[in-house]
C-alpha cells in the first residue's frame, strides 16, 4: 500500500471535544479571536486549513503543547455569521496531514504539516476485516437505539476500507484519546483492527446496559405490580368492611413502622418479618407469633430517651427533700451530674447500695431518677431462678417473652432510664441457669452497648441506662458480679436521725395518707423518741413508720367514733395507743457481771449487742459451746481458751483449771443462728473473768478478733455495730486498733456519747474491760 506525503503551509484551527475525520462534512461554530482569523487566512489563501483537536476541552487559549500532533486537513465549504458573534463554518476532512512546526502563534496559528495520502488497496485480508467492522457494527446498531438503523446502509455503501473505519469511528461514542488513536493510525488493516477492537468492547457495554436496565424493569414492574394488587385488596376490605384482616394489620403496623425512631439494621429486620406476615393465612398460629414479635419491636425506644436536669443545685434540693442523711449515696449521684454535664456523655454508673432493711435504699434510686429527670423502673430479682428471666425465652417456645430487663426499658418507654434491681443478693441458681450470670452482661459498661435478648434477637444499648442495684449483704453475691458494680454502703440510722426522720418524712405521711391534719393529730417529740428507744430496734425506719401509722390509725378511730375532736400522743399516753414497752433501753447490764461480756456484732438489719456467757463448772476438761454458733464462732472460742491457759499463771489462774473444770460458753437466744469473726476477745474476756472472778464492767461493749498470741484483729461494720453499742446505752467501746480509719464514719451525735478506744493487744482489752487488774485482790 503506498503512501504519498507532501509537505504544505496552512493555518491552524484548534477544535475543543471534537475531532474531524478525512472524508467527514460537519459543521463547527468558531468562537475564539485566534480561530476566527485562522479562517479569514484559509479564505484568503485555498481554502484549506488545518484541524487539530486540543487535549483539554477547558483551555481556552491553548499552547502548542496543547495540541494533539496529527491532525486533518480540511476544506472550508461555507461560512455564516451568527448575530452572536460567532461564525459557523462549514468544512469537509480531505486527509490526514502530521504538525511538523509552528510557524506564527500571536494573531493566529499557522503550521508547517506533512499531509498523508493513502492508496486504498484491496487484499482478503483487509476484506476480511471490513466484514467483521460491518457485523460488529450492525450488532451494535442493533443494541443502541441512538442511531437510526438508516445508518447501517449508509455505511456498508462503503468500498474503501481507510474510509470505512474513519466513518464507522465518527459514529461511535469514543473516548478523545481513542478517536485520536484512530486517526493517528496510518496503516490501514492495523487501523481496522484497532477499530474491531472498540467495536467488540461497546458492543459488550451496551448489552451489559440492556440486562441491568432489563432487571430493573422487573423488578419496578414487580414493585408495581405488587403495589397495585395491595391498593386492590385495600379497596375490596374497605368495600367489605374488613378491617380486622390480616393485610390490615400489617397496614398498621407499617404505619408504626414509617413513624418508628430505630437503627437501619431494626427496621430491615421489622419490615422482613411483616412481609413474613403478609404470606401467612389468617387461621395459622404463627401469625400472631409474628405479630407480637413486631410489635415488641415496635415498641421499644431504640433512640428515644430523656434530656438529663444538670442542674447540681436542684438535683440536691430533690435528694435532701426524699431522703435525711445518706449523705455518702447523695455526693455520688452529684458527681455523676457534675461528670455528665462536664463530658456531655457518660456510660451509665452501676451503683450497688448496700444496708441494712428499712434504710431507704429503694427510694433514694426513685429520688435519683426525680434528681436526673428521668424514668425510674424497678424490678425485684429476690428468689429469680431462670436465665430466662433476665435473658428473655428463644421465640422457639411457646408463651416465649423477654426478659425483665427489655421489658422494664419497654415500661419506661425511653433508652435511659434509672434501672433499679432490687435484692440482687437473693438471687438463686437451679437447673434453669444461673441469673446472676446473665446480669453480668446488663452491668458490665463494656459489653451492655449491645445487649442481646434472645426473644428480640436484635443488640440493644443499655448503655445509656443507670443501673442501681440494692442489697443487705454482699457475700451472697457472686464476686465476679460485684466486681462490675461501685458499692455505697448505707448504714442504720443514729437515733437522733430517727427523730428528725419521723418529724420531717414518717408522722407527716402517716397523717396524710390516714386523712388526719395537723391540727386534729400530733405527736410529742418525746413520744417519738420513746417510739423509737422502746418499741423499735432495727438498723432502718421501716418498723418505725409502720408504728406511726397504728398511732394514725387509733387517733382515726377516736376522731371518727366521735369520741375526742384533737388526739395528741404524749410520753405518758403512748402506752394507751401501743401496748407495754417491747424493748428494755439502757445500760446493757443492771450490774457489774461476773463470767458475762458484751460484744458488739453486725447483722443484714443492722449492728446489735451480744452478751457471751461463761460458766465454770466442776469436771474434766469438757468445753461447751451453745447459742447455734458457726464454725468460725466456734473457732473464736477455742483461740480464746488456748490463749487464756498460754496466760494463765500471770492472771493468778490455776494452770490445771482445764483438767479440774468443764467450760460452758453460751450465747443467747439460741433460736438464731449466729457466726462471724469479731466474738474472739468478747469470749476471751467472759472467760477471764469467770476463772479470776473479777466483774466485767457493765459499761464496756467490745468487738475484735484473737490470735494464740492475745493480737487483737481488725473487723467489719464499725458504724453499725458503734450505733448498736450507742442504742444498749453502753458508754465505751473497744476496737481493734487496725480499724481506727474507720472512726470517721461514725457519726458524730454518736462518737460524743461514745469513748471509743482502740486496742491491739488482749492485755490491753482486759485493764479496760476488767472493773480491776486479776492480779489484785478483791
């Protein structure tokens, strides 16, 4: 195949996202002051020009640089003057011509080019070729509906293979690079092949395009269809009357569903299980499995919740309002407000408050929730035995519902409410599963962000939620869970509490809720106080309220019966309304006892006194314990005798005293069950002074555990036991010397009353103790 080059001088027309093939006619309208004078030269001069496509359709004023080296010599056939300013041109491609060298670029671009002629020659091969252009061609017709089919016929007239490709590229939708990839392709069969190439490559594009634009038909005319024959049904129930129907009831709940603030993932779940429901028949019992399901789901406040009151100075006036004392609970809810309204955002607290019955645990988590402004949600856990019940049942079973930690959040209807678990430590375990386990999940901060009941089956946030949980104890409580949980220790109250409690909180509740006023009820307050001292004894104010309530109810009876007009209850007449005292107030002995020591011990409702008893009997060494003491009670008084016989010529004893005599250690009312490890020195002591027979002073109460070598070991519950000690009237109290840190958390109404000594030795304990040394005589 030859190829003809000749060399000419021609002005430059650059074209912006247009590119001229030889043999094309089109029009172009020219804009730019440099174009325009490019077009008066070529009208000046032969009419020819040159026109060369520029890389970048945003140029303006493009460079040399700019423009592509191959380009195409063209005729200019017309020209007309918009009334725009622009000139609209005629043109028709003669051949292709290579840029060699710019002559002139201020007014306009005239170049030196070397125009390329082409033989069109005709082998089998490039026939072949030409066949398979025309079919990939035609296919592609086929597929576009962008091109008239007139335009097939207009190409395969076409006997020049060079022309033929030019054609059938000016009429594909090309990249620039690639149409100029075209033109820069000189060699005509390599030129077909390139172009067969792009030809293979949009035909597969366009049917790519067919099959996406075919599967979204259907599924719009699925969408379609399905909406109409909804819209038919609603019509015929409507005409019917048949509201009750199944697809009405899942028009409704699609309602609630549109309105329903949850997760992308819930209402994808949600809408899943209503089409579920739309397919089951109306008599099938899944159906309202389904639907109770749905509307569990529905239900829950997934992003719901209140806007916490950060106000400190409003949150205190509430707690102080609710609640007299407990100023320990008080300061860490302040905190936790002070901590929210610094960070904004802070994973709910797990407060464990721990005391005594009757101290007001359970209503001080109602007086947060009123301090925070929040829902308050309480539930008891005392005897729940099943997993289930904190986990929810699988909706495998029949009857299956969740668990009562989503079903509080459902009652509170917002995401974070103040969440009370009541008697967390009377929680059991049977075959069922293990609930305390389970809570591990609930009052761990870092797992409860996704919570997983397995009736919802779907993560719910509780982090968000305030737990509190209240319990009497803590060694009934798996320490794994109470690692998770911040104790707050709430003790029993000092009497002088009692009395500002009853004259503030209990008596005005009382006379509210019997329809009593203060002018036709009152009480003295040395009525209440001998409430209290002889009628009461406990760590809490629950007995306390509930005897105030059975003055109320015999001041209503004589108000009613008509029998007085104003009932007022005084120290002399409480006896009338109550009966005979029940507890004796006072010193904890008439007397100095001899063999008889006080003891200080702590139980779930609070300290109480212990008197232990020895008694010295003829015989052979026997040692008795009675009183149903534990096994390390039991241990306690064994420490003390074997401490006592390694003393025994020092305090005057008879070194044979236990070859001679049996011991009996007793401990009242023995009906309770009693043990613990603070009875060591209280035992020690009884059993020094029935050995020695010097009394043991009335006054003195003691706690404390022994070691063989008389070291006086620390304890528990100091308050509780101080308060107790302060309630029996004792004047001084003895403790170990390792709790003196404790001391502050006495309160000080009481420490006044009180002369607390601490001791680390049992030599100490029995000078303090003891109304005189053994070694002297009486």
């Amino acid at each position: 195949m030859a190829v003809k080059e000749e060399e000419r001088v021609l002005p430059l027309l650059p074209l912006r996202g247009l590119l001229v093939y030889p043999s094309m006619v089109l029009h172009l309208d020219v804009g730019r002051e440099r174009s325009v004078k490019a077009l008066e030269q070529a009208m000046v001069e032969d009419d020819l020009i040159l026109l060369a496509t520029q890389h970048e359709v945003q140029l303006e004023e493009p460079t040399p640089e700019d423009i592509y080296k191959m380009g195409t010599i063209a005729r200019v056939r017309q020209m007309l003057k918009l009334p725009n300013g622009t000139i609209r041109v005629l043109v028709e491609g003669l051949s292709r011509a290579r840029l060699l060298e710019f002559l002139e670029t201020e007014s306009h671009y005239r170049v030196r080019v070397r125009e390329i002629i082409q033989e069109e020659v005709h082998d089998i091969n490039v026939e072949a070729l030409m066949r398979s252009v025309l079919d990939h061609f035609e296919q592609y017709l086929r597929l576009s509906k962008k091109m008239s089919p007139e335009t097939l016929s207009g190409v395969s007239d076409i006997d020049e293979p060079g022309r033929l490709a030019d054609v059938v590229a000016s009429h594909l939708p090309l990249k620039m690079e690639d149409k100029q990839q075209i033109l820069e392709t000189v060699e005509i069969r390599e030129r077909l092949e390139t172009l067969l190439s792009m030809l293979n490559n949009e035909r597969e594009v366009l049917e790519l395009e067919r099959k996406i634009s075919q599967r979204v038909k259907k599924q719009m005319e699925k969408t379609q269809k399905e909406y109409y024959l909804r819209e038919q049904m609603k019509a015929i129930q409507r005409e019917l009357g048949e509201k009750e129907g199944r697809l009405g009831e899942v028009e409704e709940l699609r309602e609630q569903l549109a309105q329903l603030e949850a997760p992308a993932d819930v209402k994808e779940r949600i809408e899943k299980e209503l089409q579920r429901l739309e397919k089951i028949p109306t008599s099938s019992a899944e159906g309202g499995v389904i639907r109770t399901y749905v509307e569990w789901l529905l239900e829950l406040p997934w992003l719901k919740q209140t806007e916490d009151d950060l106000n400190l100075k409003k949150a205190e006036r509430i707690l102080e309002e609710d609640h007299y004392g407990l100023e320990k609970a008080k300061e860490r809810v302040l905190e936790y407000l002070a901590v929210q309204k610094m960070v904004q955002q802070l994973k709910g607290p797990i407060l464990c408050l721990v005391g005594p019955p009757g101290v007001g645990k359970t209503s001080l988590g109602r007086s947060i929730a009123r301090a925070l402004g929040r829902q308050f949600v309480r539930i008891s856990l005392g005897g729940v035995r099943d997993e289930a019940e904190i986990r929810g049942h699988r909706r495998t079973y029949v009857g299956a519902m969740p668990g009562r930690i989503i079903q509080g959040i459902k009652n509170a209807g917002t995401s974070n409410p103040v969440f009370l678990l009541d008697e967390i430590d009377k929680m059991t375990m049977d075959f069922r599963g293990d609930p305390a386990s389970a809570l591990l999940e609930v009052l761990d901060p870092e797992q409860n962000k996704t919570f997983s009941d397995h009736y919802i089956e779907m993560p719910y946030d509780l982090s968000k939620v305030m737990f509190i949980t209240t319990a009497n104890t803590l060694h009934t409580i798996p320490q794994p869970l109470l690692d998770r949980m911040e104790t707050l220790y709430i003790s029993g109250y000092t009497e002088i509490e009692k009395e500002q409690i009853a004259k503030e909180y209990l008596i005005p509740k009382q006379i509210k809720e019997h329809g009593l006023t203060k002018e036709n009820f009152q009480i003295h307050k040395e009525a209440i106080r001998n409430v209290i001292r002889y009628y009461t004894r406990e760590a809490g104010v629950r007995n306390l309220e509930r005897t105030f309530g059975k003055l109320a109810r015999k001041g209503v009876k004589q108000l009613v019966s008509g029998d007085r007009k104003r009932v007022v209850v005084t120290a002399k007449n409480l006896s009338k309304y109550l009966g005979p005292e029940k507890f004796r107030y006072g010193k904890a002995e008439e007397t100095n006892p001899t063999g008889a020591a006080t003891g200080l011990a702590w139980t779930a409702a609070g300290g109480d006194t212990l008197t232990i008893e020895v008694s010295v009997l003829p015989g052979k060494g026997k040692l008795t314990l009675t009183g149903k003491l534990g096994d390390v009670m039991k241990e306690s008084a064994q420490a003390a005798f074997s401490y006592i016989r390694s003393r025994a010529e020092e305090w005057k004893i008879d070194p044979e005293f236990n070859e001679k005599n049996d011991i009996h250690i007793h401990v009242p009312e023995g009906a309770i069950p009693k043990d613990g490890p603070s009875a060591g020195i209280t035992m020690a002591t009884a059993l020094v002074s029935a050995l020695t027979g010097v009394p043991v002073s009335r006054e003195v109460g003691m706690t404390g555990e022994i070691t063989l070598r008389g070291r006086v070991l620390p304890i528990g519950g100091l308050k509780e036991k101080s308060l107790a000690a302060h309630r029996a009237g004792l004047t001084r109290i003895l403790i170990p010397k390792e709790n003196e840190k404790d001391l502050d958390e006495i309160p000080k109404s009481v420490s006044k009353e009180l002369k607390i000594t601490p001791v680390s030795h049992m030599d100490e304990v029995l000078k303090l103790a003891l109304v005189r040394d053994p070694n002297e005589s009486d």
